[in-house]
C-alpha cells in the first residue's frame, strides 16, 4: 500500500471533526516482515538525510508530537529516529511547569529547547499542552500567575491560538521547518493499551490513577484537540492527523511525512571553494610526507 502523505494532513481553514478521522486504516503492510523492511528502508532513507541535514546547515527541523495517553509517541519516536546520529537530534519532554517557567510565558519554556540550523528537535508534548490539559483543567490558568483580566475564558483560548500561529509564523520565516503529529487513537484502542500495561509487569511502571482520571475527560479532550487543530493548522506549518490504533502503520506514515519533507528541500553538501582545496592538497601532502 502506498503512502498518500496528503490524505493526513489538515488544511488551512479546514473545520476538524476528529469523528472524521481514521483511527485506523488499512494494513500498510502484509506482513511483519514486510513492516521490518519498510520502516528500515524508511529508517536508511533518513539516516542519510540527517546527515546531509546537518552537514548543510540551511534550516532546523522541529517534529511536534501530541496525542491521548498510550496513543505510542513515545514508540514512534524510538523507531521512526532509531538512525538518526544523537550529535544532530535531540528529544525533550515537557512535563507539568516548574516555578521558573511559570515567571514566564506558555512559550518560553518550549522556545529554550528550539533546534539549532543542521539539527533536528523533537518535542514530546509541547507548548500545545498549554490549549489541551489547560483547555480541559482550566483551573490550571489560575495556578500560572497570569492577571485576572487575562483569565477571560472566552478570550484566552484564542488569544493562545493566535500566539502559537504567530510564534510558528515567526519560526518558519526564520528558517525552522516544523511537522505537527496527532496520533489519532480511539477510546476502544486506549483501554486495550492501559489493560496491557496492567497485565505486564515490565509495562506496569507506565500507568498511574492519574491516567484513568484523564480518561474519564475523553469528550472534552477530543473538543479541545478538535479546536486547536482548527486554529492552528496553516498552509506552511501543518498538522497531520495519524491514525495510531495500529502502531506500525503509525510508524511508517509519520516516517514517510518525515523523509518526503526532507527530501523536498534539495539539501546538498557544502561545496568546497577553491581555498579549501588547496588547502586540502596541502594537508594531504603533509599526511604522506
């Protein structure tokens, strides 16, 4: 089966009815030997790419993943980068604020840990947490030190969704390319998933209460999702809608947006000046004396 990255990705303008959207589609593999090949050729393909990436220098690359618990970001960044030289890609994970970051504003915690040109970042969680959980738990706003007149809550969503478009405006001219991951898990899918981690001893450290609490806002959740990929997805910096209810087809359809991304930029290796090669000749000279 071949993958029609386009079939993912959320239009700017587009009204996200996540009732829509697949969690699941159609094997994209027969087999798991074929998924080994295909998620490794797909693996080579961006090993290679990273490479020339960061040997050329010309832009960042910022992969944003979110998603419900137990939906395999986690899984899907292990795989998907399994290749990738560490020197050029760095994971973070953003947790609940600490009393630093709270001085600041929602985006500042996140923009400290922004890639460099020639390097990959990926965020897990992000500071779209700040128009998710926040959204759902709003009480959280009034633990963030904010004015009161900022605490509208019909105005403060927006203003938020305005920000982010803003900000990532900012980071796309800038010369930071930035891919937007939902993985689109069902409610069915995610209690086979916590269930497994019960029975599992080895998987038993991944689950809390705290992960049946969040469940029981599964609606609200999905609104909030449905209206921050509204707000926030544009021509230029997107959001993709993966189903994740199987974890190899999520696998390879975030790894195939990756690799046809990269190599869309026509990325080549800086090309030696004349300097260079003399000075080049002269070392190699000096080598073999």
């Amino acid at each position: 089966m071949k993958i029609d990255v386009s079939d993912f990705r959320v239009g700017e303008g587009d009204q996200v009815d996540l009732k829509k959207w697949p969690t699941d589609v159609k094997r994209i593999c027969k087999s798991t030997e074929h998924y080994n090949k295909q998620i490794a050729h797909h693996v080579e393909k961006l090993t290679a790419l990273q490479r020339l990436h960061y040997a050329s220098r010309e832009c960042a690359i910022l992969l944003i993943f979110q998603a419900m618990d137990a939906a395999g970001k986690d899984g899907a960044i292990r795989h998907v980068m399994s290749g990738v030289n560490p020197q050029g890609c760095e994971v973070f994970s953003f947790k609940q604020p600490s009393a630093k970051e709270l001085l600041h504003d929602f985006l500042w915690r996140t923009s400290c840990d922004l890639p460099e040109r020639g390097r990959i970042g990926i965020f897990n969680r992000s500071y779209y947490e700040e128009v998710l959980i926040t959204r759902v738990h709003p009480e959280i706003l009034h633990h963030e030190g904010l004015p009161e007149a900022l605490l509208v809550k019909s105005a403060v969503w927006k203003d938020r969704y305005r920000s982010i478009v803003d900000f990532e405006r900012h980071l796309h001219a800038n010369g930071t390319l930035i891919l937007k991951f939902y993985l689109h898990l069902s409610k069915d899918e995610q209690l086979k998933r916590f269930i497994a981690r019960i029975d599992d001893p080895e998987k038993n450290w991944k689950f809390s209460m705290a992960d049946v609490k969040e469940r029981g806002y599964w609606n609200a959740y999905m609104t909030a999702f449905e209206e921050c990929l509204t707000a926030t997805t544009t021509t230029d910096v997107p959001w993709y809608v993966v189903p994740a209810d199987d974890k190899d087809n999520a696998r390879l359809i975030v790894s195939q947006i990756v690799v046809d991304t990269m190599e869309a930029l026509n990325m080549s290796y800086p090309k030696t000046t004349p300097v260079r090669e003399h000075e080049l000749k002269l070392i190699r000279k000096e080598l073999l004396a």
